[in-house]
C-alpha cells in the first residue's frame, strides 16, 4: 500500500508542477463581431510574438492557456489599436471583462495582481490625459481674444497641478510596487507623444531604483 501511494505521489508531483505553471485567461467581450478572433501576443526581448488566437463566441466568450516560466508580459488584442498589457505570472486564472472596442480599459480584471495594478494605472492616466486635453479645448475656444493672455497664465497653472499630480501618483506607485514589473511600465508613461511623466534626468533617482530592485529580482529579464 505504501509503495502504491508513493508511486501515486511521484506520478502526480510532475503533473502538479505542469499546472503550476500553466497561465489560464478567461474573458467575455461585450458586442462581440461575429467569428472575430481575439490574439494573445507575448513581449519578447527584441519582438512581439503571437503565440495564441481564439475565436470569440456569440457570447462573446474565449479562452487561452499558456504555459510560463516567470513573470512576462502579453497582449490580449483584437487588432494592433484595441488591446490589453498584462503582466502574467505562471499559476494566475485571469478573468477579464470589457467592451468589445476598449480593451485597454476593461470593467474588471481578477486573478492577475499585475494587470490589475496596470489597469488601475491606465485610468488614472487616462483621466489625466483628458483632463489636460479640455484645457486644450479652453485655450482653442479663447484665441484671438483679449482675454488669451490671462487665460492663458491660468491654463498653464492648471496644467501644472495636473503634470505634478500625475508624477506624484507614478512615484508612489512604483514605491509600492519595486518588487513588480509594474514598476518598469510606469518609467515610461506619457502624457502626450514625446512628453513622459518621469523625466530620466529630473527623476533619475527612480530610474536607478526601479534597475536596481527589479535586477535584483529579475537578473535575467530582457525588457
């Protein structure tokens, strides 16, 4: 009985190792088109690279698993302008709800602590990006005016709430999040093309720790 119970657990052992590093990806899509597929892309050191498709169901239903060493990022899209950046851990049972057109904010996300935190980063992003664009709207609606320079002082002040804001939030979040390679993403978020929210010269100071922790714990990552 013993010797059968061992030779049980040696059998089972390797198939529980298998599971643990299986990454399972459950999600439903609002309005789904029909027999659209949805592409599961995984970043790689020089390249995207898709590595699974699936068709959505009328019900707007798919499903993905994949195998993971470590920690990694992917990309859930539909298309190269609708997508979703997750960061997936082997063993996570990823859950994910969201408009069919609006992946990159979807209504929930369960099971992956990392694309949870980057969700969470992308609205509050999101919402500083627009709020800056209204100010845009407000100095458009003013030109030729002689009000322009006044309105102009009070934009600029305004911008600057929001800029500092933003930093402000980013810092803290990558304080809370060293050991995560959510840290890494949030180096390089921009505001608009060409205008980050951490500057490497200004913020060097968190550049150089997001390395070094992140190398600590990651030694062999390509990002």
């Amino acid at each position: 009985m013993i010797r059968n119970s061992l030779i049980f657990l040696v059998i089972l052992l390797p198939l529980s190792a298998c599971k643990n590093n299986n990454i399972e990806i459950i999600g439903k899509l609002t309005n789904p088109f029909k027999d659209e597929y949805i592409y599961l892309d995984e970043l790689r050191a020089s390249a995207l690279v898709t590595i699974d498709s699936a068709l959505i169901g009328e019900d707007g239903i798919f499903s993905f698993t994949i195998r993971g060493k470590t920690p990694a990022f992917y990309l859930l899209k539909t298309d190269e302008t609708n997508f979703l950046t997750m960061l997936l851990e082997p063993g996570e049972a990823v859950e994910i709800n969201a408009s069919h057109d609006s992946l990159n904010f979807p209504g929930s996300v369960k099971g992956s602590r990392g694309t949870e935190l980057m969700a969470e980063y992308n609205r509050k992003l999101s919402k500083t990006i627009s709020s800056l664009s209204g100010l845009r709207e407000i100095y458009l609606a003013n030109v030729g005016t002689p009000e322009l320079p006044l309105v102009m002082e009070r934009l600029d002040s305004t911008a600057r709430t929001y800029l500092d804001d933003i930093s402000s939030y980013t810092k803290k979040y990558i304080d809370e999040n060293l050991s995560s390679l959510v840290a890494l993403t949030a180096l390089y978020q921009q505001v608009a093309p060409g205008e980050y929210v951490l500057n490497p010269q200004r913020d060097l100071e968190y550049f150089i720790k997001v390395d070094s922790s992140l190398y600590s714990l990651y030694p062999d990552y390509e990002p």
